[in-house]
C-alpha cells in the first residue's frame, strides 16, 4: 500500500525535471464583448476590455510581468410615460470607461512534461470614470398641434481601483510555442474610490466552477 501511495504522488505531481527556463518570454491577453438585453430591450447592459499580458522567467518556473489596456462597461435604460395628452421617453446612460494596469508574478510547478500548475499573484489597477446621462424627450399632442421637448443632464467622476487577487490554474504546452492555460476562481480584495467620494471594500473567496477562465499563450522558447 506505501508503495502505490508513493507511485500515486509521483503520477499526480509529475516529479518531472522539466523546467521552464530563465529568461522565456511569453505573450497572452484577453479579448472579451458581452450584451445582455431584458424588459422587451428596453434595458441592456454592454461590457467590453482588452487586456494583452507579456510574462518573462526571471527564474526557472517563476516569471514575472504586466499587462495593460481597457475596459468599459454601458448600461441603458428606457422607460416610457404617457398621459391622455403626452408621451415622455426618458433614457438613462451610465458608462465607465477605465485604463487598466495589472502587474503580476507567477510561481509554476511541474506536473509533467508538459503540464504545470501555477499560482498567480497580480495588483489590478482601474483609472476610470463614471458617466451619466440622464435624457427626456416629450412629445405633446392638443388641438393646437403637437409638440416635442427635450431636457438633459449629465455628468461625470473619477474614480480609482486598486485589488490584490491570488489565481490558481494548469498550463499544457501544445508545443514548444503553444500552450492553454486555465484558471479556476480567485481569492482577492480590491478598493473603489471615487473621487470626492467614500472608498468601498470588496472581498472574493472561493475556487468557483462558474468562474473558469481559458486562454492561449504564445511562448518565445529558449
């Protein structure tokens, strides 16, 4: 029995030499558009971001790196109101762009040949704004004729974020370029701050089926 147990751990956790070697480059990022409409359409959400990552091994199995883009996040909502002599059409826009900056270190462990898990340790930052528009159009209809009006307000905050989040993932080389990593939940804390505002506090905990992330990898090898 001690020896099966022995000759399950080697299977499980590789006990391989193979190593990514000091100095490997790699390329990664995430491209994402997602659209989401209810109430007839009458209220949709939008979200999209890029992020491209570059990752470089300082050391055997340990690379350091950064990445940087975008995202924004578009939230509609319509409502109508009507009366025996008008209709008012009222449309409010919420949106929050933000440059996104996420430095980060990964420490991998060999599981085989080409397999490796990994655990990651990033500081995502958002410098963003929060914009809002809220807009009236009534139209008016009397013996005299009908008539249209139209009002709007906006406005616009800043805001920044700063959060700590830890992911742990597998990596399988396809080759000696090629690999598909994924990442499974995440443990983390991050801090909203408006401007001239009061800071939130927000907490992640938990390895969450739903939260599944896949991406590929470009691998400049040594």
């Amino acid at each position: 029995m001690k020896k099966l147990l022995i000759a399950s751990a080697v299977a499980l956790f590789g006990l391989s030499n193979a190593q990514i070697a000091k100095g490997t480059v790699y390329l990664s990022g995430t491209v994402g558009y997602s659209q989401e409409e209810t109430n007839n359409g009458n209220s949709k959400s939008e979200n999209f971001n890029v992020l491209p990552t570059a990752g470089f091994f300082v050391a055997p199995n340990f690379a350091v790196g950064l990445g940087v883009g975008f995202q924004t996040q578009k939230d509609t909502n319509i409502s109508t109101t009507t009366t025996p002599f008008s209709t008012t059409v009222n449309t409010n826009e919420t949106k929050n762009p933000a440059f996104v900056i996420a430095p980060f270190a990964r420490k991998y462990w060999t599981l085989s040949d080409k397999l490796y898990f990994f655990g990651q340790l990033a500081v995502p930052m958002q410098f963003g704004k929060t914009q809002f528009e809220d807009s009236s159009v009534t139209t008016t209809t009397t013996p005299a004729g009908t008539t249209t009006s139209t009002s709007s307000i906006s406005s616009e905050a800043k805001y920044t974020s700063v959060g700590v989040t830890v992911k742990p993932g597998l990596d399988y080389f396809l080759n000696k370029n090629w690999t598909i990593e994924a990442t499974i939940g995440e443990f983390g804390y991050n801090n909203f701050k408006p401007k001239d505002g009061d800071a939130t506090n927000n907490y992640s905990f938990g390895l969450n089926l739903a939260n599944v992330g896949i991406g590929v990898k470009y691998v400049f090898a040594k």
